[in-house]
C-alpha cells in the first residue's frame, strides 16, 4: 500500500521557495531537491496555486507565496493537495453477509471521524513559519549536512 506524501512535498515546495529565494526556483529544481519527477512538482504547485496558497506565472521559474508564512497552516496545506480525502481509510471491501464485517467498519466510522476532527484542530495550529523555525533548529544542530 502507498502513502500520500503529498502534504510533506507540498511544505517542502513552500520552504524551498522561502529559502531560496535568490535560487532556481524551477519545477526541475524544485523536483530535485524532492528526489521526484518536474511534472509532480508543477501538479502540486498547480493545487497551492488553486487554494490561494501561492503565486506564479507560467513560464516564469518565479513562484512566491501568496500569504506570509505565519498565514499559512498545515491544514491549508492539507486541503490543498488532498482536499477532503481523510486521513484514515475504511475497507469498504469486507464481506457484507458477516455482522463483523458490516458493524465494524460502521463502529470504526465514527472514531476515524473523531481522529479526523482532532487532527485538522491540530494541523490549523501548525503554521510554515514555525515549521520554518524548526528547520532552521534542526539545521543548527545538525553535523554541518543540509542535505
């Protein structure tokens, strides 16, 4: 089964454009610095784009954020690459002639809901900023690598 790592490449096309800002700021060096294709990167800057997150113009390898980065949550982050997709998954797949698995899965909907609730109070508490602080923290104290 395959993660979604949409939401970490998305901060990380964010930090990259605040932390270079003097750089390349191109899908392709954006795309090489996550160790991931230039057509991935424009998708998903396609979708910060269309959730007011950040600012460009094609053909123009000079994108910018929209809003400073303490204006910026994860959860914004969130629902801009993965909009209302939850967090947790039911098996929508189990045998419906078995009462476990019919009731199971309608009992674990309403915890994966509460899951779900407590997760975006938490991602709207998270702003780039403080994500970019503890970059610059990790950075700091790392052996000198940054990678």
């Amino acid at each position: 089964m395959k993660y979604s790592t949409k939401v970490s490449d998305a901060v990380h096309i964010l930090a990259f454009i605040v932390l270079n800002p003097r750089g390349s700021l191109s899908s392709d060096s954006i795309a090489e610095s996550l160790h991931t294709n230039p057509g991935c990167v424009r998708q998903l800057m396609s979708a910060l784009r269309r959730a007011g997150l950040l600012l460009s113009v094609k053909g123009h390898p000079k994108p910018s954020l929209s809003k400073v980065p303490s204006a910026i949550t994860l959860l914004d982050v969130y629902k801009a690459v993965e909009g209302e997709k939850p967090l947790l998954h039911l098996d929508t797949h189990t045998n419906p002639e078995c009462g476990v698995g019919i009731h199971i899965q309608l009992s674990l909907r309403d915890y994966f809901d509460q899951v779900q609730r407590t997760a975006e109070e938490e991602m709207e508490k998270i702003t780039l900023q403080e994500i970019l602080e503890r970059y610059q923290e990790k950075l700091l104290h790392s052996d000198g690598h940054t990678g």
